[in-house]
C-alpha cells in the first residue's frame, strides 16, 4: 500500500476543530481537500457537459458503478477506453462498489457470504454482485479511487443484525483487496457499524489493520436525524488514521459540508445539490430558498448578485424563475450550475479558512448566517426522494 | 418605409433557380441569408444558453408573443428592457404576433373585425388579441423584426372562408402599420389566403401596395402534403418583390429548407430541428436516424465523423445512445446542438453554393443523399405534435 497510486498530503490542521486542508495526488490530476464530488451516477453530472462540470470548480467526480452496470453495461465503456473516455471527462473519478444501491434501490436481494443477487430496477432482471465482481467491474471502468463492497445495514436495524452484516463487510474487504489488480487504481475501505459506537471501532480497528490508502464512512445520510450524523462522524473520524483521506459517503448539504469538515472529513460526496437545483431549491449566502416562490416573479437582480455562477453573471432572478415555471429545460441547467458554483466555493473558502488558522471563525459565522431547509422538512424529502428517485428528473 | 431600420441587400441570385444570397441588416447585426431561426417561444432555445445558441451558428432567432404575453407577461420582459436583455441574447429576434398560437395553441375563439378573445392553454383565462396590442406587446418586447397579426385558416378551410379571413388579415395589417410608434423595428407583413392561389395573389398585390420591408409566408406548413407547401411556396415567392427578403413561417425541415431555397426563400423558423432532436432524431448528411436504433448501441465513432458540432467532436453514437435511453436530461441537449448546427451548416452551404454559382448541383447532390422521414409518418409526427405540444419536453 505504501506506493499506492493515490497519496494523501496533509497541509495543515485546524488547532480549534479538527478540520484538515489536504491534497490528495491522483493519476488525473491533483484534488485539493477537503473537495466535494458531484454525482455522475449514469456517466452525466445531470444537465451538464464536462466543461460545465470543470467550469463550477469540480475536481474530482462520483460515479456509480451499480447504475453504469445495468445500463450501458461495462463492456461498453471499457470498449470505448473507460470511463474517463466514455464521459469526456479527464479529471479524477471515483467509483462505488454497487453495494449502497444494490441494497437501497434494486429490489429482491438475496445475500449470503458469497456475495448479493438483486433485480435490476430497470427491467427486473436477476444479477449477482461479489466483492470479486465489484472490483472487476471497477477496474473495467476505470475510476482513480474505487471502493470496497459492503453491506448496507437500514437506519432502524438492531445491533445484532448490524454486527452480522459488519463481519460480512469485513471479509467482504479482504476479498476486494485480494482481487484487486490493476495499479492505478487506489482501492478505499468503507467503515461501517451503522449507529453503533461500538460497531464503528471495530470496524476502524478491523480495516486499518489492512492499511487502505483511504477510509470511507459508510452507513450515514439514509435518513438519520442530523445529530446521529454529526456524532457518529465525529466519532468515527476521531478513530482514523490522520494521515489518510477520509471520506464521507452521501453527505452534500451546505451546513453539513461545514459540520463534518469541522469533524474531520476530507471528501464528500452527494446527489443533494444538484437534485434540489433541478426542484428549484437553490443555495445562497442567507440560506436555501425556492425560486418558484412569488418574492422572485419581478426580481431583476440576479438570484445572488454576490455569486460569480454564470447563472447569476448572466440571468436575472424573474428570468430563471420564468424558466422553471415554463418547465424550460434551461431552468434545471442554470439551477444545477449554480448550487455545484456555490459548493465549490464554500469548500475553497474553508479550505482557504483552514489554512489561514480562520476555520473556526468562517464555521461559526457561516452557520449564524446560513439559514438550512428545517429538520422535519429535510426529513420528509430524504423520504420521498428515496421513495421516489427512480422517477427523478 | 425607406428608412427602413432592417434592410435588405441581395447579393446573388442563382440562374439555375430561384435562391438568392444576401444580407438583412437588422439594429442587433447583420444576418447572412438564407437564414434559418431556431425558436426560442418562451425566452430560452429549449436547453441552450445564448453562447451556445450563437456557436451553433444562429444568427437571429424567434421568439413568441403568445407564450411571453402568458408567461411571464409582457411588464416583466419590459422592466427588463426588453426580451434581448431578459434572455441575454444580443442578437437579433424576430417576434411573431401570437396570431398562429392564438388560431392553433389557446382555446375558445371568438373572433370579429376587432380582434380575438381566445382562453389561455395555461390556465384558461380569457384574453383578447388586437391588431394594435399585437404591435404595442411586440413593441415592448423590443425584437428587430416584429409582425402583423393576422387570421390564420385551418388547412381544410374552404375558398368563402379563407376569403374572408383573407379580407381580416388585410384590414388587420392596415392597423397594424397605423399602430406602429417604435422607429427601430422593421413590421413585415404576412401574405395569407391557404392553398387558393387566387387568394394568395390578391394578399400578395394588397400587401405589396403597402410597401412592408419584408414579406412572411404564413398558413403553411399545418399539416398540409409536401407538395403542397413548396406549389404555394413556389407560386407566392414569385410574385414578392425582388428587393425584400421573404419569410417562410414554420418551416425548417434540411430537405424543405433545400427546396424552398431553390423557390427564392430568405428566411425561415421551426421548431422541428429542436423538437424531433428531444425525440432522438439527428441529421446526418445521409439522413435523419434515431440515436435510440439498436444500431448506435455498441458505435464508439461519433454520430456523424464528419460533423464539426461539439456533441459529434466530443462524444460518441453509443454515449448519445445511453444518454437517451437512460433519460439523462444532458442528451436533449447534445441532440439540439447537433440538429441546430446541421441546420446552421446546411443553410451556409447553400448560400455559399449560391454566392459561387453552384446551388443547382449542391441541390440535386443533397436530395439523392438526404434520406428524409417518410410522408406518412411525418405527417403522423405533426399530427401528434399538434396535438400534444403542451406536453411535449
């Protein structure tokens, strides 16, 4: 592991949180920390081209290997070179194993020790996925970080059941590790232990002995009050090596971005930002607010005029408010451009914070100001987005 | 009418033909014709920013007075300062009267000498059309070229009642001329009386005597058989005058755009390109394919190797492929800059081969290549599009 492909340079510690600015040097390029990923989950950061993707500050994407299996397939895009190649997009990628959405959106999964059988969401078709076969397919895809396979415990299941499916995950990291071939690729653990403290050190304890070149927390964001979140994060990542990267799995909103930085998280990623742009809901420097409500009918000052998007540099706010009540198709594009714009330069700024030593300050003055979606609201769309996301725009 | 503020200079006139070559100076720039407007009814070319609008080629585009009185309401778009800063296009635009939306889109119409009360499709409501507020919405939409309201017939409609529409749409360009106040737009009048060439002479000789700085085509392209929109094409053109630049309204297919070229054609807007591309129907120099044929689903070559337009330098047939079969909204996009650069491309080779002598041959070479839908089945697709287009993507 000690010439891994990807190699993490820490920068700089803040003495009042334990949030940390970072490198982290990958074969396509070099990905300042903490990042954010945006989601490409079929190959498409939705509505955007690749230069648009670059555009909005990302370095770094996420793609998913369970939706890029069933659909195109993974011959083809390893006919076509790999992923990079496939999407047109030559900066870092890394993939998921599968597991999260093999045990989250297809259904009828019968797990053993061996491995998962699931349906596809698409047409019901019965598929198999190992931890041999999840890094195949990622190896076939090419990404610059791939991940372990592991079993995704629900929220509300009892230790017992978590315990079990921890072991599994466990042995599931060796297989992974032990079929991994290609040497370009860095492969990441993923800790799991769902809400159990105890769970999750014996996750840590059980992956670090294997010394991946990164850890995941994995488990999180599948509908938890945000307290849960935040403690089992803070004390997870407490249990992490300091100097390797660590990621935190589904987490994307603007006030959790700055929380879980100040807990010790690296690396990010979320479909949040880019599915609440394409219903509207959009992130500005008071807090989220909807561009379909009345108050923006007559606004002709952009959106923000504060923000450097090309959204808000070229549109007014009536205008992008016109577009989505139309339906135009504009609408979700200018959205998307601007919440990924707005990610982007909240990461850099706190970046930029934690190596000034004013992180501390730029959390408690970004947290006074920002004014989030209430919990119970947050909830009930958690819920009806995992309800419902296969009918996503 | 000589001073005119958009002004027509012919360059060429093909002796094989009746196509000419020149240039229509407009207060937002010049445009090079034949010129093909893609259309942009509710402010936005669906899914393109104006960049993109502009490097696909166009160099003026439509936009409508029925849809933008609806949504969002002339006073938004005049606090703006007009549509060209609402959309932020600098360009020039042409804006319709709302007349064909009125006749073919809103429900309920009652019509007399004085105008038209017609029911919003979007929500109902109740509204009346004028020859003069047609002019007064346009002139506060600010477009270079604007045009007269005018009655337009069903296809089927029999020789009393096209003439007396006929006889309204006379009247009503009388007022309209009368109700103009802004000196820097150029009103073009619509020759109208369905597929009675009798007809068609007469609003031609009446129009005429007005001395209008340009001359539309209106009432075809509604579901009429093909060659009965290029007959009345061919005989209405020939009797406009040389010196103004003639309108084809609402026709935009590559194998019409060739034929009513060669009838003495300038200019010419459709949906077409950019709706049949959200439906997966791409131009290529050999015909029109849908990207969703089996045959694009293992092609790692770009749709068309000979394209110069981003998707096809970019991506490959079988990413445009998944794109479309996954729903991503990204392929409605991909599929729009291709048709509308196919169609920016064609509409530069024609005039080109104009200018050089050569469009009879540039002629006869695309129509033994280009592989148009068949009648049946394009006729079948208007049929439903004029159905269904408020649902449509």
């Amino acid at each position: 592991m000690t010439d891994s492909p990807v190699s993490f340079q820490m920068l700089k510690t803040c003495p009042g949180s334990r949030a940390r600015a970072g490198e982290l040097v990958t074969p396509h390029g070099i990905v300042p920390t903490p990042v954010f990923m945006p989601v490409g989950s079929q190959g498409s950061v939705k509505t955007l081209t690749p230069e648009e993707v670059r555009d909005v500050g990302t370095t770094m994407l996420l793609a998913n290997t369970y939706h890029l299996y069933l659909r195109p397939g993974i011959p083809v895009i390893e006919g076509a070179g790999g992923l990079h190649k496939f999407m047109a997009w030559d900066g870092p990628i890394l993939t998921d194993s599968g597991g999260y959405q093999v045990f989250s959106l297809a259904g009828l999964r019968r797990i053993n020790n061996k491995g998962v059988v699931f349906r596809s969401h698409i047409d019901g078709s019965e598929h198999t996925l190992t931890p041999e076969l999840a890094v195949q397919y990622q190896e076939s895809l090419g990404a610059d970080i791939i991940m372990v396979l592991d079993e995704c415990t629900a929220i509300d299941s009892d230790y017992a059941h978590v315990e079990q499916a921890l072991r599994r995950t466990n042995h599931w990291a060796e297989r992974c590790l032990k079929a991994k071939r290609r040497s370009d690729q860095a492969l990441f653990g993923i800790v799991q232990g769902g809400i159990y403290p105890e769970l999750r050190k014996q996750s840590v304890e059980f992956l670090t002995s294997m010394d991946f070149p990164g850890y995941a927390i994995g488990g999180l964001s599948i509908g938890e009050p945000k307290q849960v979140t935040l403690s089992i994060t803070e004390e997870t990542a407490a249990l992490l090596p300091q100097d390797k990267p660590r990621y935190l799995m589904g987490v994307g909103s603007p006030e959790d971005l700055v929380e879980c930085v100040a807990r010790g998280i690296d690396i990010f990623d979320s479909a949040l930002p880019t599915r609440v742009a394409r219903n509207g809901a959009l992130f500005t420097s008071s807090g989220r607010v909807n561009i379909l409500n009345a108050a923006f009918a007559e606004e002709q000052r952009p959106l923000d005029p504060a923000c450097d998007c090309y959204t808000c540099r070229t549109f007014s706010a009536v205008y992008l408010h016109h577009l989505f009540k139309a339906k135009e198709l504009l609408a979700y594009r200018l959205a998307t451009i601007h919440n990924l714009t707005f990610i982007s330069n909240l990461v850099c700024r706190m970046r930029d914070a934690i190596l000034n030593g004013t992180f501390p300050l730029f959390r408690e003055d970004f947290m006074v100001r920002y004014r989030p979606t209430d919990e119970a609201t947050r909830l009930d769309q958690k819920q009806k987005w995992l309800q419902s996301r296969n009918n996503d725009i």
